[in-house]
C-alpha cells in the first residue's frame, strides 16, 4: 500500500481496531473533514500511531486490577498484537495472558472474568479458565455474547449493573 498521507494531517488519533489487513485507527482530519478509519501503513511516518499505541498499553496496564506480573504480559501482549506479532494459532506459555484466538475458541471452557477496563472505548475482559492458569484478554461484548452467565455474574458481584446498561 503506498504511504500516501502525512501525519501533520492529522488532528488526532481517537481509537483503533483490528482489521483483516491489521490494525486500523479512527483519524480525526485538521481539515475538518469527517473521520476515518484509516491503515497506519497508509502514512509515511508513524510516529502520532507510536504514541497513540504506548498510550493504550499504559491505560490498559494501568487500569486492570492485577497483580504486576499480569499488567507486564497485558503491556507486552498488547504491544505485540499492535507490532503484528500474534496471529490466529499462536502459542501461549503457562500463565501468559493471551490477546489472540480466544481459548474458548479452543476448546477450553472459561470459569469467571477476573476483571474488565474499557480502552479506548471497547471493554476488554481478563477470563479465567477451568483447569489451566492461562487466561485471555478478550472484549467483553464477544465474550457476553458466548457467555451471557458469566458475564453476569461479574457484574452483579462487582456491583457494576450501572456501567453496563
């Protein structure tokens, strides 16, 4: 893809996502014109993406109740996914926090959401699984959508109906 834009174009970056081509960012334009989501290889320098990326790995870090060895792999793991390192099928070591395939994708059946931060606009959740110590990082709404009860049950124990209406 030719990197045809400059980044003096853009006003700011507001979020981003995963896509079948990578990752993509919500461009707010200096001229005013509406945003969009754009490719970060469509620019010819990245350093605004550079930024945008280590602000989300610090918020999610920072933000997740976890224990400091969690919020390292949370950091490392997501710094990964944004450097197109993690791919579907990837491997995960014993308690590694994965941010690829969900593992209930896998075969493996979660027991409870450990805990739950919104990003950038999107709720990631932290699950646990019956008989292993890995866990995912997968966004919440999927993760409700498969598991409606478990997803449920954090909320009420966490006293969290008001955040999730």
């Amino acid at each position: 893809m030719p990197k045809h834009w400059s980044e003096a174009e853009i006003a700011q970056i507001l979020k981003s996502r995963l896509c079948s081509e990578g990752i993509e960012y919500y461009i707010k334009w200096r001229t005013g014109e509406r945003s969009t989501w754009e490719l970060r290889e469509s620019f010819r320098t990245v350093h605004l993406f550079d930024a945008f990326d280590e602000a989300f790995r610090t918020a999610v870090a920072n933000q997740l109740p976890l224990r400091k060895f969690e919020k390292k792999l949370v950091k490392e793991r997501i710094s990964r996914l944004k450097d197109g390192y993690i791919g579907k099928g990837s491997k995960h070591a014993d308690n590694e926090i994965s941010l690829s395939t969900p593992m209930y994708d896998l075969g493996y059946q979660p027991s409870e959401v450990v805990a739950c931060v919104e990003v950038a606009g999107i709720r990631f959740a932290l699950v646990a699984y019956r008989n292993d110590t890995r866990r995912d990082f997968v966004r919440f709404s999927e993760f409700q959508k498969r598991y409606p009860s478990l997803a449920r049950t954090f909320i009420k124990e966490r006293h969290l109906q008001h955040v999730f209406r």
